[in-house]
C-alpha cells in the first residue's frame, strides 16, 4: 500500500506473507513495516533518440530527490493513528503547507499506474 500526503511525502506500508505452494492462498503473514519519505524535489527528464529503425523516440522519466526518511513498526503507527495522524508522535513532524517542487509529476505518474491496476 503507498499513498501520497500533502504533496511533499509517501507514505508506504508493506505486510510480508507466505503463499502456498501454488501461490495462490496466503498461509501467514508478519507485521507490518511502514516507511514515511520526504520528497524534496521532482523533476521530469525527457530523452530523444532513435529506434533501430530510424524512427525518432522519445522517453520522459522522473528523478526524485528525497528529504528524509523514516522507517517505523506497527507500535509507532499506532501511536501515530491515536494521534490523529500527528507523525510528530514518533519524531516525524510533517509539513503540511510547503508542497515539493515538481509533486504533481510524482502524483500524475502515481495515479496513471494506480489505473492500470486490476
């Protein structure tokens, strides 16, 4: 799970399990692991170049510069929800009015893959 905040973080969430063997029930599962990113900056780099064929191509790419980070466990976002979503509770505080440079990228792009998902 991964989802965007204030136009300036990610918040991800990652829940490992163990699949049967034909990998198609979940056997277990552990805790969850969150990771809260600070993103500093977005900017958009566009290539031109050519096919084997001598068609021109074209690419745009994203390159992210990150704040800071922090990785928490399920005890810490708990302590995070009974706060009403305040991080500072664990030594994160947001900034909730100063969105990063170039977000809207990241966020276009976030939401494109999110659409092509099942």
């Amino acid at each position: 799970m991964e989802t965007r905040l204030f136009d300036r973080y990610e918040l991800a969430m990652a829940v490992p399990v163990t699949l049967d063997r034909r990998r198609q029930k979940i056997k277990s599962f552990g805790e969850p692991k969150f990771l809260l990113n600070e993103i500093a900056e977005v900017t958009q780099i566009r290539k031109e170049g050519r096919w084997p064929d001598g068609s021109p191509s074209m690419s745009t790419n994203l390159s992210v510069r990150f704040q800071s980070s922090r990785h928490f466990d399920l005890s810490e976002w708990k302590k995070t929800v009974e706060a009403g979503g305040d991080f500072a509770v664990i030594g994160f505080t947001l900034l909730t009015n100063s969105p990063a440079p170039g977000f809207d990228y990241l966020r276009k792009d976030w939401e494109m893959r999110m659409s092509k998902q099942p």
